[in-house]
C-alpha cells in the first residue's frame, strides 16, 4: 500500500517559514505565516530544508497543536555520516565522509566523546570535510580518531513542504469506509416512549466501527455503522451542541476523543431525564487529534416522550 502520495501545494513549497531548537525533545517546531492547520494533518510528513539537499531532512508529523506550531515524531538531531578526527592542540577537526552528504554551518552543534567526556561543540566556521570549533585548543590535549558524532542543526526560518499521506489526500481513497448519518434539519434520534421515572436516551460509537443507540431501554445495532468493515486506521470522534435540551452526560461535547486504533474507546453521549426531553447534537470523525481533517458529519439527537 502507497501511503505517500504528493505534496499538497500545488507549487511544491507550503507558504511560510519554520525554525526548530534541534535540541528540544518534545520536538516541537515553530512557524511563521504558515498555517498549519490548514495544510497538514497528523501522520503527514513535513520535510524540513526541502530547498537545501544536503540539510533535509524528513519528519512525521505527530501532532497539529495550532496554526503555528506542531510537534514531530522526534526531534531533529542526526547521526553523522562517518567520523570526526580531532589534532592535538587544536580545535580544528576533520570530517571522514563524502563532501556532498554533509553541510554543516555555524552555530551547529557537534557532540560526541573525547577522552570518556561527553564534548558539546558548536560550529564556528568551516566547509566540506573541515571545521573549527568553538571548544579551546587546550581542551583537546591529544590526538582523537575515528570519533562518532551527532549533530544538532541550526534551523531557523527554513523552506518546508508537506507530503500528505493517503488518508489524508481528498484525492486518494480512503480504505476506510467512514459514514455519519442524519442532517441538522433531520437528526437521526434515539428516543424512549412513556418511561416510567428518569431514564437515558444515547448514541454510542465504538472502536470496532459500529454505532448503536438506546431505544426504550435498550442497546440496538444502528443499521449501517460509522466505519465498514472495521477501521484500519486511527480516528477522533467529536460531538458538540446543535440544538434543543443539552447532553446531560457520557463523553464531554467538544473535544475529540480517539474512536479507533491503539488507545481508542467507546464514546457515548447521553441525555437523562423524567421529562419530555429533545436535545441534538453534531457529530463529527477525523483523521487526527485536532480535527483538521474532518472526514465524515453526522447530526443525533435524543428524545424522550410521552403520548
């Protein structure tokens, strides 16, 4: 299965600039004039440098926190390519790999171990295979060979595109079947006739893909479900106010909660009363946690009568 289909821009080039602190493990990254929510979705890729071969490098997206910021898989740190060679005396180093494959600039930082410490270097100048650093001379008080590194790259106003992935290209099929029923003018309703004393009228959503409701007390199959056959991949599930009576309780309106994949539960929404009672509400699925890929809406409502 092909999950990486294009770029989303018709261009190549999403509008705006990022910067990431490649030091940062909660790997967040930080945009201007970008429009994240817009443009991309969790599980996309973003490849960050893409106009800058030598410095890109390609990151999923984990989460879209806002129209600005997101948070990556992990951060941007890298592993060098070869080894450093370090002369005594002298805070010049020598880089062991292929010329095109690296392309470090200044204030990077290099860490690697000298002498069984743990050396934080920064980049002060150099090109190719050969560097100076900021570290004194007198630090390295012998000859060094054969040293692994890693670096923490400076990324500060840097070019990005976005891959989208297939389920969250509107170009591509989805494998997933995702169906929410009922309009706003025509809600699909869960309703209990003629109870007697307080009682609980529901919509429940389940990992499996089924939706069931309460009618006259009792849990019934909706017939088609929200996802056919079961889904393959992770979604959130939202509902918020429409009209009439209010949720009374269940899953909270207004915030997305995972319906399918690892971590996933039931979501259920509920209303309860000893009166007539008629509240609707929106129901909506996406592809991720904020609900920038809203792919299927729904309206149900719940309605306690008496004749």
């Amino acid at each position: 299965m092909i999950r990486f289909t294009k770029i989303k821009s018709s261009s190549g080039n999403v509008a705006g600039q990022i910067t990431v602190d490649a030091k940062n493990n909660q790997a967040v990254l930080v945009g201007t004039s970008t429009g994240f929510r817009i443009n991309s979705a969790n599980l996309d890729l973003i490849v960050i440098n893409s106009d800058v071969p030598t410095r890109l490098q390609i990151k999923e997206i984990v989460n879209v926190n806002s129209s600005y910021i997101m948070t990556l898989e992990s951060n941007t740190k890298y592993y060098g390519d070869g080894v450093m060679n370090i002369a005594y005396n002298s805070n010049s180093i020598t880089m062991t790999q292929n010329v095109s494959t690296i392309n470090l600039i200044a204030n990077d930082i290099i860490s690697f171990e000298y002498l069984d410490n743990v050396v934080e270097s920064m980049i002060l100048s150099g090109s190719g295979k050969n560097y100076v650093l900021n570290t004194a001379n007198s630090f390295f008080t012998t000859s060094a060979n054969l040293l692994n590194y890693h670096v923490y790259p400076i990324i500060s106003n840097a070019k990005y595109e976005i891959i989208r992935t297939y389920y969250n290209d509107p170009d591509t099929p989805n494998p997933d079947n995702i169906l929410l029923t009922g309009t706003s003018g025509s809600p699909i309703m869960s309703t209990y006739t003629d109870p007697v004393g307080s009682v609980t009228v529901a919509w429940k959503f389940t990992p499996t893909g089924a939706s069931t409701y309460i009618d006259n007390g009792s849990e019934v199959p909706l017939s088609g479900v929200w996802c056919d056959p079961s889904p393959i991949n992770d979604y959130w599930i939202r509902g918020t106010y429409e009209s009439g009576d209010a949720v009374t309780g269940g899953n909270s309106l207004g915030v997305w909660y995972k319906v399918s994949g690892a971590g996933s539960d039931d979501v259920e929404y509920q209303w309860t009363s000893a009166s007539a009672y008629n509240g609707t509400i929106k129901v909506e699925i996406s592809s991720d946690s904020s609900g920038s890929v809203v792919l299927a809406t729904g309206y149900y409502g719940g309605e306690i009568v008496f004749t």
